[in-house]
C-alpha cells in the first residue's frame, strides 16, 4: 500500500510539473531547467523504491528506460539543433522519456508530434487572425501574434508525456489494484 502512495505521489508530482511547463511555456516560452531534474529526480525515487522492494509490475528494466531517455535526447537534440525546438525542450522531453522507457517512446514521440502539429495550426490561425486583443506581453499568443512563428512545444511533450502514460498502463485499473494485492 505506501508504495503504491509513493508511486501516485511521484506521479502526481511529474504530472504537476508538466502542469507548470506548459504554464512556463505558454507565458514566456521557457521551461525552467528544475522542472526537468524533477521529473528526473521523480523518475529516480520511485523506479529505486520499486527496485528496493522487489516490484517489477509497474516499470520495465532500467536499460529500457535509460534507452528511451538517450533515443528521445538524440531526436530532440537534432530537433533543437534544426532550431524546431528549445534547448529546455530537448530536456523536458528527454526527462519524461526516462520514465516512459522504450515500450513508451513510440506513443510519446507520436502524440507529441500530434499536439505539436495542432499547436503549429493554432499558431497559424492566431497570426492570420488574432483573436486575442489584449495578451500578456512576451506570450506565446502575443509572441506569435507580432509575427514570431513561435509554438510551446512544452505543452506536446506534456501532452505525449501524459497519453504515454495512459499507453503504457500507469493509470491501468489492473496495475494499481496490484498493490493492494501484495
């Protein structure tokens, strides 16, 4: 039972984070680096918990999720270096590519290129069309409203983060009943 408490509370606080990402992002288009050590330091914490009391269920080996951490470091890195993403992106990607591990990776590149693609459209509706008169200076919207093409990216690495997680079973009925099985 309290390592299933300790496994919502680190996923819960993961999910608050990204919370604030998108926030960060939307507000001023960036994402502060400790978001990123965060989720790492969630990430840390809890697979060590789970390897500390024998339970497997729930995380893959810890190859596969440092695997999935480097492939999503290595795409977003040529990403950022084609200038489609920031640096802080690459990061936060990266970090919630560790806790997704390779049987997550595809889902979360997946749904994260959909949300980028739908924030992309968003962006080019609000330069055609601004919608907003009165946005807060040096936001996305007004950012992007003055002619920047600019888009949160933050916001879809959330986004793929979070749908990987319904993927890959974090929130699964059967996983969590798990712990009150023990």
């Amino acid at each position: 039972m309290l390592l299933l408490i300790f496994f919502l509370v680190c996923l819960f606080i993961v999910i608050g984070i990204g919370a604030l990402a998108c926030l960060s992002d939307l507000r001023g288009m960036t994402i502060p680096n400790i978001y990123s050590v965060v989720v790492i330091l969630a990430f840390i914490a809890c697979y060590g918990a789970f390897w500390m009391f024998g339970d497997g269920d729930v995380f893959f080996s810890l190859p596969s999720h440092l695997l999935g951490a480097v492939i999503v470091f290595v795409v977003t890195v040529v990403m950022f270096a084609l200038g489609m993403i920031g640096a802080a992106d690459s990061k936060l990607a990266t970090a919630y590519a560790l806790w997704v591990g390779l049987r997550g990776i595809f889902p979360f590149l997946f749904y994260m290129t959909i949300a980028g693609g739908v924030l992309g459209l968003v962006a080019l509706v609000l330069k055609k069309r601004p919608l907003l008169s009165s946005s807060l200076e040096g936001s996305w919207i007004a950012r992007v409203q003055a002619g920047e093409n600019k888009v949160p990216y933050g916001i879809a690495i959330v986004f793929g983060a979070l749908a990987s997680f319904v993927n890959i079973g974090y929130f699964d009925i059967g996983v969590l009943s798990s712990f009150l099985l023990r």
